[in-house]
C-alpha cells in the first residue's frame, strides 16, 4: 500500500525542552532546540558526547523512559505532534514511518534467530505482508545494501556477520518499510574508515533511492560534510548553530563550532609549526551550567556581565539563508582574523634505534571444530614477517583495519603473547620470546601501553593516586611511601591534572580525564617504548586535541618512542614521523608521513586516504569504495593479500598478484611498498586529497 504524499516539512521540532527527574532534582538535558527536517534532506547533528544529541532522537521517538519528559516545545512528524499521539498510533509510526539505527548493531540483533526472520516481521507486522513478499523484500533490501551472497546471508544468524555486515542488516532492517525519516545516531563510530565509506555511501544512495528525510548524530564533522546538507552545532544541551553545511563550515558564527574546528587535524595542521588547540576547561554537568551563556566560561570572547546574564536566544545570520547562532556578539567578532598561533614546539631531536624487529612472525593454531575443540587444527596467521626499527623520540604510527594483526604485535612486544618466529630486540637485546612474567622490572617499565578504552584499565575501587602509586611500586620506583606520593604528584602534574585527583575515584572522571590517568600510569616508569593503542578514539574531538598535545609533550621531555596504532589517518598525518600500514598481517607500506601521505601509494594505502573523512570544504577527494570485507586470517588469499580488493590489479601481467606475495620494494628514500606494480604505475598514481585553491 503506497504511503500517501507529504510535502511539508518531515520533522519540526520547535523550542524542545526535555528533562529527567531524579529524587533530587530535575537534570535538563535539552533546552530551547530547534531544528526542521524537509523531504528528501539530511540534517547532521554534532557535538560532544553528553550535549543532547541521543536525546533528541529519543524524544522524536518518544522512547525517554520514565524517568524523561518532554517539559517544553513540540515535536511534529508530518505536521503532527507526536506527543498527542496515543500508544497505538505510536507503535504504528515507529518502525514504519520513522526508523532509527543505533550505534551498536548487536543491540538492534535478536542473536537467536536468523537475519531472514528478523527483517521479514517489519513488512508482516507494519504492512501485513504474507511471508513469500516478506521473503523477496528482505532479499531486495539485503542486496540494496550491497551484501555479498544475499540467501546465505538470510540464513545466518547474527554472530556468523562482521560488524560492518550487521550495519549493513540494521541499515536493511530500517529501510524495510520505506521509511519518511531515519534516525542514524552515530551508525558508524564501531566501524573501520575504509567500512565506514561505503556504508556512508550506501546511506546517501538510499536516501535518494527511497526519498528519505535523515537527522544524522554524529561528533565527526568531517561525516556531516560527506553526508548531510545542513548541520546543527549543539553545546550542553542548546542549539547553538544551525545552517547549511557551506554555511555553517565556511562562515562559522558561533566562538563553540569555531573552537571545534581548530582542535581537529585538517590537512595543514601540524604537531610542531601548527599545532591543535584544544579548548580550554570542561564540559559544564547539566545541573551545573553556568549562567547566561553556557560556552562562556571556555571562549575566547567571553565579555564579564553580558554573557553571562539572562537567556541567549538564536538569532538570523544576516545574509545567509536558514542560517541562525546563538552568540551575542557574533556581529562584533572578527570571524576571518588569523588564528592566534599556539606556541610552536621544538621537534625533539630523534635519536638512536631503541627498538628494532626483525621477520616477526605470529602464527596461532585454533580448533577447526571450534565448539568442541578436538580434530584437526587451523593456523591464523596474524602477523606475517613484521620488519622495522623504531628510534628514540620518535612517534611510528600503526595504521589499518581490525583484523589486520595491529593490536597481535603489540601483544608480542608488551610480553602478553611469545612469538612463533623472528625476532624482537630492544636496545640490542632479544625479547620475543619472555613472555610478561618473566620479564624482569626494567623491561616491563621501559615498554607500557595505553589502552583505547581508559574505562575499562583503571580498578574502579582503587583512588587515582592509588592506582599510580600502585605502579611505581610495581616498577620498583622510591624508596618509601614518601617518595611514591611525591613522584605520584609530579605524574598529576604531568599530564595537566590537579593534584586534589589524586583522592578521586575513576567513576568522577570524564573520559578524557580517565586517559590521563592511563597516561600518568604508563610513563610512571620512566618509559622507553610506549604501545598507544588507539587512544583517542574513544574520546570527543575537543578532549582529543589536548590528549594528543600531551602526549606529545610528554615525549618531548621524556625522549619517549611512541608506537601509535590507529585507523583514523587525520590524527596519523598531525602527529607521526613514521607511518606502517598494515592489512592481514603483513606491512604492505612504510616510510615517513610525507611519503606515505602523496603518491605513489600502495593500492590499500590510496584507499585508506579516500575513506577518511575531513571536515574541509576546500578538499577534493579522489573516490574508492573499498568492496567487501578484509579476508580471515584462517583462510587468507592466495598471493598478494590485498588482491581480491584491489582496483589495480588488472594492471599486473599473467595473474601475478593471485600466485605470488609480492617482495617488499624500496623506493626512493628508503620508502617501502609491498607491491607488484610496475615502477612506471607507480609513478601514474594521483593525489587522492587535493586542497582546492582559494
């Protein structure tokens, strides 16, 4: 039954206002937010983890819990309130008309029953479809979101999928009804950047496929740039900018999007003659905002009784269409006046090999049967011949997707796995094979490692000072209680935290302040080496920028060497020396960050720079949509281990790349590639990022 026509606008919500009662109080979560959705447009929602922005998106599905209320404003789909609606008429627009896509696919997933099922009950229960036009729907809809072998895929059942596979039937699973509006609240933070591009285009095929309207939560500008058509900028709760993506990027108006943009590594930026700057301060607690404006304590153009008085509205821009801020004094600034250089740092000076690998190889035997164990075995062959040397004060970045082997090595280096081949030398001496508990005192301080998830790396019953303390004992540093809890303080100090933290517990820390603490704990040791493994993903843009400046820091005093794994290449460019791409285990490219980062590539390194997102309107990409998924590393290719993705591989004579691993090459200045492209290829090869001239 076709849906009948609405030419309005989708979604208009105006001066929302929700709140959540706690037996003490009630906690405003959004306050005075405004946004309208037309047909066919995608609106971007930014902002830092606690603004507001799922909260949005909970109130337009009615879904606040009962502890939630609507306490100002309305929302209208269609022209009509949904508050007004009764429960029945909800059941029926949720689903069908209105579809959301949560962040963690599983949490969508029934994981007892298969994928076929589970997406045929929408039409059966939302449009009383029989199970036969159910059945071709969810195959239609399956092979829409370009998933390989569709019938097995409805045969299967959740866990049997990668996690860009169950995106994929979460995004399959929404579009079933033909939605007007989709909700996609952060759909792709879980997802490698090479998946994350062909699900952000597949997102933008299907909305002009079906015509639906999307309201797009997301705390990467550089994904709101690639997807959306207008954006809305949210500070702790309050809209703070709305307007078109040229708009609002180019002719920002409002000091908070301006200080966003200045902590995100766009091409230009770098760690020495341009640093990030982070802002200043903390996030506000919703019960303790401050008065007046509540980005006043942190901006730059705070002014003393005017900002902080009274209720800020939003005002038109003038000039620009639909474009709106809610600063006073957005006429008064100077929005085009050159950035105020943060201090320029000295690169420290990059010293001798402290670290060095040689043919590593990690090889892991699993149960065929992996239910019952017992029968024949299966290799996984996670790193394969790892060859490089790391020199002290220097930072080699990591880059690839899961699955790769990154995260496999760092255990081999940290102790917590032996390796099956090869060898591992730092200053000179061989380590591949003690494992951690064997390791004496100096070489367990001298390699640390900070984890991407600073949550789940610190005891939650232990006090911070406790839990470096803790460290310093272990690393046999001080020689009495005294001494710890000095060097404890100076640690604090370090990483730019107050000492009273020392009393706090881990759960009255925010995630960037939890990092910190991670930090603190690696370098308690006087670290030679440490592993960083992704550990700025799991943290806001605002908190990244100062993360990585510390980091930063710290190496400069501490002559440190840092191993940085990562997939995001913008925060890899602003900070490496080195740069390793890795995929299924092997090293496919290595060399200095300027080698690596402008042509030639490796065919996977192109791709990788072409998935990765940036929030600059003057940036031209070259467009590669990786197809498929990275191969087991049970069962890898035959050949070059990237052939089966490879857009270059009908440029290689006599199937070369399907028989033989390619060699490792070296091109000029030392820079490696792991290819079987002829030299004048190579040398074809374009930029993939171009910066447009003023």
């Amino acid at each position: 039954m076709p849906k009948p026509q609405y030419d309005g606008p989708i979604l208009e919500i105006d001066k929302l206002s929700i709140s959540f009662f706690t037996r003490l109080r009630e906690i405003p979560a959004v306050m005075d937010f405004s946004v309208t959705v037309q047909p066919g447009e995608a609106v971007g929602l930014v902002g830092e983890s606690g603004c507001g922005k799922s909260t949005v998106a909970l109130g337009v599905m009615q879904d606040l819990g009962k502890n939630g209320r609507i306490v100002g404003g309305s929302i209208k789909f269609k022209g009509r309130d949904l508050s007004e609606m009764n429960d029945e008429e909800l059941r029926n627009i949720r689903g069908s008309e209105i579809a959301m896509i949560y962040q963690e696919p599983m949490a969508s997933l029934n994981p007892a029953m298969k994928i076929g099922r589970q997406l045929m009950e929408v039409p059966m229960i939302h449009q009383g479809a029989s199970e036969k036009e159910a059945y071709e729907r969810a195959l239609q809809v399956v092979t829409d979101v370009k998933l390989p072998d569709p019938k097995r895929i409805l045969n299967s059942f959740p866990h049997q999928l990668s996690g860009g596979q169950q995106q994929r039937i979460v995004i399959a699973m929404a579009l079933m009804s033909e939605p007007a509006l989709l909700i996609l609240d952060e759909p792709t933070t879980a997802l490698d950047v090479t998946v994350e591009a062909a699900i952000v285009e597949l997102v933008k095929d299907l909305g002009r496929k079906y015509g639906t309207s999307m309201l797009f939560i997301s705390h990467n500008l550089g994904l709101v740039l690639e997807t959306c058509d207008r954006i809305c900028v949210m500070y702790s709760g309050e809209a703070v900018e709305r307007g078109s993506i040229e708009d609002v990027f180019d002719e920002m108006q409002h000091p908070y999007t301006q200080a966003l943009f200045r902590s995100i590594p766009l091409p230009g930026a770098d760690k020495n003659s341009r640093p990030l700057v982070a802002i200043p301060g903390n996030f506000p607690l919703p019960h303790e905002r401050p008065p007046g404006c509540n980005f006043g304590p942190r901006c730059d153009y705070f002014e003393e009784g005017r900002c902080d008085k009274g209720n800020i509205l939003m005002e038109p821009v003038p000039g620009n269409d639909r474009h709106h801020t809610r600063c006073l004094k957005f006429r008064e600034i100077d929005w085009n006046a050159p950035m105020q250089l943060a201090e320029v740092k000295q690169k420290g000076e990059i010293g001798n090999v402290v670290l060095k690998m040689d043919n590593l190889k990690k090889y892991y035997e699993v149960a065929a049967n992996a239910i019952f164990g017992g029968g024949s075995t299966k290799v996984v062959k996670a790193n394969e011949t790892l060859s490089f040397e790391a020199r002290e004060s220097e930072t080699l970045a990591i880059v690839g997707e899961s699955g790769c082997g990154k995260s496999t090595f760092a255990k081999v280096l940290m102790g917590l796995e032996t390796a099956t081949e090869g060898q591992i030398l730092l200053d000179g001496r061989n380590i591949e094979q003690i494992p951690i508990e064997k390791r004496d005192t100096k070489t367990v301080s001298d390699i640390q490692m900070v984890f991407q998830n600073p949550f789940d790396t610190l005891n939650p019953s232990m006090t911070v000072g406790r839990q470096i303390i803790r460290a310093l004992e272990i690393f046999g540093i001080g020689d009495n209680e005294a001494a710890r809890k000095k060097r404890m303080l100076e640690l604090l100090d370090l990483v730019k935290l107050p000492r009273a933290f020392a009393e706090r517990m881990p759960r009255q820390l925010s995630g960037g302040q939890k990092q910190r603490v991670g930090i603190a704990r690696a370098f308690a040791g006087g670290a030679r080496i440490v592993v960083a493994d992704e550990p700025v993903s799991a943290l806001d843009v605002s908190v990244q920028a100062a993360v990585t400046d510390l980091l930063m820091e710290i190496q400069r005093e501490e002559k440190t060497t840092l191993l940085f794994i990562s997939h995001d290449l913008s925060i890899v460019r602003y900070l490496s020396d080195r740069v390793m791409v890795m995929y299924l285990g092997h090293v496919v490219e290595l060399g200095t960050t300027d080698q690596v980062f402008s042509p030639p590539y490796h065919p996977y390194t192109e791709a990788l720079l072409s998935a990765v997102p940036i929030a600059d309107t003057k940036v031209q990409k070259k467009h590669i949509v990786l197809e498929g998924d990275i191969p087991s590393a049970m069962n890898p290719p035959p050949g070059c281990p990237f052939q089966t993705r490879c857009r270059w591989k009908s440029e290689v004579p006599g199937g070369l790349c399907e028989k033989d691993v390619p060699p490792m090459r070296i091109l000029t200045g030392n820079h490696q590639v792991k290819c079987h492209l002829s030299d004048e290829k190579l040398a074809e090869m374009e930029p993939v990022i171009k910066i447009a001239a003023q």
